[in-house]
C-alpha cells in the first residue's frame, strides 16, 4: 500500500517510485531488493557495497551507505556505522535498519534540515545483517523458535564470542598502550585464521573504514549496554568493569535510552521473571556488571579501532510477530537518529606537517581531563586516520589534547567541551575543532624549496624568483630583508592546495599578529640549531657550525616555548 507520505514525495520530488518499506519479516531476498529501491530513489547519496567475506553458506553481507559524498571519506567528517543481526534469532534491528534508511531517505528528499543536516555532516554505513545464515534458520520457526534457535552461524558459532579477546591484554598493560599498537594486532592477525568467515569480514571492515561511533542492535532485553563487556577478573556478572572512557560512554548511551520511548519507563516490568528492570538505572547498564561477554565486537571495536561502540537491547522478545514491528519502529526511530548525532560530540580536527601541507597519519591524541582541577589522563590513545584527520569522543569538560607524532614536536592544546543537546528537538552543538599543523624536528630542505616554488609560482601578483633560491644576496631589497617570514607566510596562506586550513587562517589574531607569531616560531627555530629555512647554502653552513658544537647542542623546545605569542585555537 502506497502511503500518503510516499506520494507527496512522488508528486513534489519527481521520484521514479516511492518507497513502501512493509512492517514485515524480510527474507535475503527481499532484503537486497529494498536496499536496491532505496538506492534507486536516492542515487546521490547512497551506494550499496558488500564486505570482503560472504557467510558460511556464501550469502554477501551487505552495507548500505548514506553520505552526500559516497563512497568517499571526507576529511573532518566522522563515519558511523550500525550492525544488526549478529545474532541470527535477534531480528528487530534487522527490520529497524531498513526502516531507518527508507526514511532517511525519503526525509533527505524531501528537505528536513535536520536529517539533510546529518547526512552532509557524516558519513553512516548499515548492515542489516551480520549473520544471514543464522536468520535463515531463525525464521524457519519464527516467532514460534525455541531462544537460542538460529542464534549462531551455520558453522554453530556465537559470532558475538568469535572475535580477537584484547581485554585481558589491555587490562595487563593498565590500559595504557595506544590504539593499533604492534602487540595487538600481532594478537589479532594469530586469530584471523581462527575466526568464521562473518567475523573476520566485520574485522576487515572495521580495520578499513575510520569509524568514530557505532551501535550494535541486538535483542532479549531493553537496555543500552556500554564497554566494558569482559570483567577483569572473569567473573560471569556483577563486576562494573570501567573503561577509560566510562563518563561518556554513560553519555552515549543515555542518548539512545532518554529519547526511546519505553528504556526509562520505571513503570515497565523487566523481561524476565528475575530480571533486571533497567528502567530503574536509566536504561542502561555497564556490559559486565551485567554478565560477561567474553571476545565480543563491542569491546573489539573499542580497544582494536578508533571507534566506540555500544549495545542496543531493543526488546524482550527477539523474534516478535510482525504486527510488533511498528511499535517497535515508533519506540526507537528518535533514538535511533539521536544516536548517531553522537558522532560529532568531543573534538576533531586535522594533523598535519606545517611545511609541507600533507596529512600526518598514526598521530597518537592522548586526552588528559582537567576538569574543575582535576589532572586525569585518559589512558585510551586514539591515533590520526590516513587522511590526517582525528575524532575523540568526550563528555562535557575541559581537558588538554596532547599530540605527538614521529619526527615533530609534540603540541597541546586545551578546549572546553559543551553539553549536547538531549534530543533533536534542541540545537546540535558544534564540535571542537582543533588542528595541529606539526612542526618537523628536522625540516627537508628541498621539500620546503618545492613547495616555496609552487605557492610562489600560482601566485600571480608577485615576481617569480625561484631561480635565485639558492643566492639570497641576489634577490630585491625588501624580499631579502624579510625573506624568512615572507617564506613561512607563502606556505601557510597557500596550503589550501594541500586538503588543509592554512594555520595563517585557524588562529584569531590579526595578519600583523601573525606575521610576529611566525617571526617567533623562526627565532625559536634558529635559537634551537635548526638548519636555516630559506637557502642551501645556509643549511650546509648550519651544519659545519652544529660540528664545532659537538654534544652541545641546544635541546628542541616545546611548542610552548615555541609559539607563545600565538592565541589559542577557537574552540
């Protein structure tokens, strides 16, 4: 049945045909043909791709994506992913993610600025399911199935039990080693031949893609769970396990509960006889104080990635009746659409060389919460993608973002996170922006003369003197005087053509100010041994002076002794 929604959009958007998403159980089948409409009604911002392994039986897994640029990892622009149906017997978020699609599309084309807001601003990946093979079994019985029946893949393995279990190697190590460090994904490659074909193609995909947020959608209770989901000890429940990130992991996951219509509802009896009622603990629970999930994705995303994950439980039952299934719809569409808002809260930015332009990948941000006096590091590093940009997800507070990358000096920088908005009715607050342009510890000398080169030669209000590079006597009076900054200031105004914000145009001050901040970034330069910044034949002379200083050199200073005229970035 067409609805009226459809054909408004019909009559006024020109679609070739409306979507009619049923309130239904979808097989494979008529799975892939509701992705497939969906693509076709809106080709401009979706694309339909499968990941690297199909399931047991050879079914692809596929992932819908919807972006304002498919197919392309914009610079700034988080990504955010949700995963159903791992468990193959858990099918409302399976039906809830075609649901969602449909009309996020259907809303895009139709001009809600708020869902055309979300779409510009970030880049969703959807997998309706991860386990195709256990749903197929599930459905044989349906609503009438016994509560494990199909929950497994058609090898009989819980895919939410078959990935790398990191856990123990982050709870030895106090949680202090850093994102994709060698020791853990030297354990994660010993396992890839262990893990099934719908596991290892989750992990791919998670190692592929630089995925900020992500919810997993399961079912059998109504609670949104959050990292960590393996106790410490190994007990089976009832051991709050903290993560580092525990305050805005709470945060995430009160996102989701207080804009669904029923996780808070302290009125709602438990779903089972001796259950818990989450209701009474704000809908949502911390994993293992729970029970203990050993080598699931939620804490795998978490400690192998740069993504935080969380649970959904949607429901009581896990295989409702498909009259259900609007109901179900109606209780979490808010919540589902709030959530993924969460994937711009705490800090972003870009990492990059300051002299050359090009991104800096493998970054390490680490985060240290100084809130209201206090002094915290958050012992969870996140590293920078291959585009040189950064996401760390935060709470409300202050805290000082630290940044070091191999061969530059590390920065800092302090920023104020403001309080999200508690539904989308409200605002969306803007994120933190901060970007690093890293200064080298050593500047390549013909990199610099390169790049001085190109910016000098599109310029096209100013004489080309690049052929005199090598002689400073030889150029005009005036550009001699002042040649260092003159150069500096080439670079940073110019860099747009790199992908980056010139620094010129991320700080406040004025361009007199900036030019004295670039004047003291090259002081401290000289007075810190670096070879000189504007010829060659300086650069060798610097040389022949650091021989006759022998072990007496100066130490490289910090960015705070670097740059202390320079205001702090707008946050």
């Amino acid at each position: 049945m067409i609805t009226l929604r459809c054909l408004v959009l019909c009559g006024c958007f020109g679609l070739i045909f409306c979507l009619d998403i049923k309130f239904k159980h979808h097989s494979q089948a008529e799975l892939e043909e509701a992705l497939v409409n969906i693509v076709e009604a809106c080709p401009n911002i979706t694309r339909v791709y499968q990941l690297e392994n199909p399931s047991v039986l050879g079914t692809p897994l596929w992932v819908l994506e919807m972006s304002d640029n498919p197919g392309v990892h914009e610079p700034t622009e988080p990504e955010f992913k949700y995963t159903a149906n791992i468990h193959g017997n858990e099918v409302v978020g399976r039906e809830l993610i075609l649901h969602l699609a449909a009309y996020l599309c259907e809303e895009y084309q139709a001009g809600n600025k708020d869902i055309r807001a979300l779409i510009d601003s970030t880049r969703i990946h959807l997998l309706p399911t991860a386990n195709p093979d256990g749903y197929a079994a599930a459905a044989v019985n349906g609503p009438k199935g016994e509560w494990l029946e199909g929950r497994s893949n058609a090898n009989g393995v819980d895919l939410n039990r078959d990935f790398p279990d990191l856990n123990q190697l982050a709870y030895e190590e106090g949680n202090s080693v850093t994102k994709n460090s060698y020791n853990k994904m030297l354990q994660v490659a010993n396992q890839f031949a262990q893990m099934q074909p719908e596991t290892l193609s989750l992990v791919t995909w998670i190692f592929d893609n630089p995925f900020v947020l992500s919810g997993s959608l399961h079912g059998g209770d109504l609670v949104v769970n959050y990292p960590y989901d393996e106790s410490r000890s190994g007990k089976p429940s009832e051991e709050y396990t903290a993560s580092p990130d525990d305050e805005t992991f709470k945060q995430l996951a009160l996102a989701y509960a207080s804009n669904h219509r029923q996780m808070m509802n302290v009125a709602r009896s438990a779903c089972e006889l001796n259950g818990v009622n989450f209701a009474k603990q704000g809908g949502i629970t911390n994993g293992a104080d729970w029970y203990s999930v050993r080598g699931g994705m939620q804490d795998f995303n978490y400690l192998a990635s740069n993504a935080l994950e969380l649970t959904m439980e949607l429901g009581c039952r896990k295989f409702p009746e498909e009259k259900e299934l609007k109901r179900y719809w109606d209780d979490n569409k808010e919540a589902l659409l709030n959530f993924m808002w969460q994937a711009h809260i705490g800090v972003k930015g870009l990492v990059y060389d300051l002299i050359t332009g090009e991104p800096i990948s493998n970054a390490v941000i680490v985060v240290r919460n100084i809130t209201n006096g206090k002094d915290e590091r958050l012992n969870h590093n996140i590293t920078s993608t291959q585009y040189g940009d950064y996401f760390r997800l935060l709470s409300q507070g202050k805290y000082e973002i630290y940044v070091e990358a191999p061969g530059y000096i590390p920065q800092v920088e302090v920023v104020t996170v403001k309080a999200q908005r508690a539904n989308r009715n409200e605002p969306p607050v803007e994120p933190v922006l901060v970007t690093f342009a890293m200064i080298p510890r050593q500047i390549d000398q013909t990199a610099y003369l390169e790049n001085l080169s190109a910016d000098r030669a599109a310029a096209d209000d100013e004489q080309d003197y690049s052929d005199l590079e090598g002689d400073r006597e030889a150029l005009p009076k005036g550009r001699q005087e002042d040649d260092d900054v003159r150069n500096v200031m080439d670079l940073l105004k110019n860099s747009p053509r790199h992908g980056v914000v010139p620094l010129s145009q991320e700080m406040n001050v004025s361009p007199a100010n900036d030019e004295e901040a670039v004047k003291e970034i090259l002081k401290m330069l000289e007075e810190s041994g670096y070879p000189s910044m504007n010829t060659v034949s300086e650069e060798k002379e610097q040389k022949s002076v650091k021989k006759e200083k022998g072990n007496n050199e100066k130490k490289i200073p910090t960015l705070a002794e670097i740059l202390p005229k320079m205001k702090t970035r707008k946050s």
